[in-house]
C-alpha cells in the first residue's frame, strides 16, 4: 500500500462525503434540502475525520491538502521531491471525489434549475466578491488550519485511532468561525480537482466555472500556510 495510494483514497473521501453534504443541502429534491451551514460545517468535520482515518493505514500521512504538504515540507517534515507528485495525487482524488458525488445526486443535479448552486456543490465561491477580501479570508482560514496541524502533529495526545478527530475538530471551527465569507476552501486540492470536473461533466444547465476567481481557493491557502510553517519555525 503505497503513500499516494493512500493519498488518493483519502482526497477522494475528503471531497465525496464533504461536497456531498454540500449537494444534499443545497440542491433541489433533495431530503436534506435547506438544512444549513451548521450541518455543513459538521459534515465537513466528518468528512475529514473518515478521510484521515482511511488514509492512515496507507502511511502517507494523511495530508489531504497541498498546503499542508507544502507546509510540511517548509518545516523539514516532508521532503521536498515528494510535494509535487502529492499534490498531483491530492488534486486527481479530489476530482474523483466530485466525480461520485456528481453520480449520486444525479437526478438532483438535473432538478436543479440555478447553475450557481450546481457550480457550489462542486467548488466554493465567496459571499461578497471582492479578490483582496476574498484571498485574505482564505489564508487566515488556512493558517489556523495549518498551524493547528503543526501544533497537534508535535504533541503527544494518544488518542490511538482517534487521532484524527482533533483534526476534524479544528475544521469544524474553522467553518463555524471563519467559513461564512468565501465557503472556507482551505484547500486548493478540493477546490480545484472538482471544479475542472464541473467544467468537464456533462451537467445540464450548468453555466462557467467561475475561472476568474478559481486561483483565489488555491493561492489563500498556500500563503495561509506557508505563514503558518514560517510562524511555527520561528518557535521551536
């Protein structure tokens, strides 16, 4: 079993069951239908609690986020010759993700009449469009991701197979706290991978894929969490 098996696998997870409760909340005839950013925000913490914990027995540690493999790196936790074949693998899972979320909700998808709601299913947009805003939000976000991760990943909690959970925590706090202003992406894998298969898929209805603020979901959280390797280096 191999690191980039496992980084797949957990990507696609990642993005499968966190855009799912995006689509089961968002999109029309759906029994979730309206159930609001609360259960969103949740449901991407357990999204990421199962992503991590099905990635750990495949030893690639379960990054499931470029920006923490960069971040990773930054600190001399990850080598650098293996960054980009990560972030490769992170970026195809998290399209594959969106592949079967696009499966399972395919007739909710074609029920759908607003194309914005089908592209939000897929990958984030910011509530109030204004670029300088928008990225900044996405690199605090990051960074409290980030430097979060940095923190637990040098600590001694013991938590055996649990330890995934303060993770999924974290998230949760970032998307109760920080998530209102661009749908808190904090990761360029999950927002790019799925958004270049809304413009792929064959989605009826559907209009552009917001290309002109798709590099916003990436650069936040790259500047996010390099700040965030740079603030924890600066420390130990």
């Amino acid at each position: 079993m191999t690191p980039l098996l496992g980084e797949f696998i957990g990507t696609a997870l990642l993005v499968l069951l966190g855009n799912g409760v995006v689509a089961s909340v968002i999109l029309a005839r759906s029994k979730a239908l309206g159930g609001g950013w609360l259960l969103i925000t949740v449901g991407w913490a357990m999204a990421v609690f199962i992503a991590v914990f099905c990635a750990a027995p495949y030893n690639s540690g379960a990054h499931l986020n470029p920006a923490v493999t960069v971040a990773l790196a930054m600190t001399g936790r990850f080598p650098w010759a293996e960054v980009l074949p990560y972030i490769g693998v992170q970026t195809v899972g998290a399209a594959f993700g969106a592949l079967l979320v696009w499966a399972a909700y395919y007739k909710q998808f074609g029920e759908t009449k607003d194309a914005g709601t089908k592209l939000a299913a897929f990958s984030t947009g910011p509530a109030v469009r204004n670029l300088p805003a928008n990225i900044i939000s996405e690199a605090v976000a990051s960074f409290v991701l980030v430097f979060g991760i940095l923190q637990l990943a040098s600590a001694s909690i013991g938590l055996g197979a649990l330890d995934a959970l303060p993770v999924a925590l974290l998230v949760m706090g970032i998307g109760a706290s920080l998530g209102g202003a661009t749908g808190f992406a904090i990761n360029p894998a999950r927002d790019l991978g799925p958004r270049i298969l809304h413009a792929l898929l064959p989605i009826q209805g559907k209009q552009g894929s917001n290309w002109s603020y798709a590099w916003v979901p990436v650069v936040g959280p790259f500047v996010g969490g390099a700040l965030a390797a740079l603030l924890y280096q600066a420390h130990i």
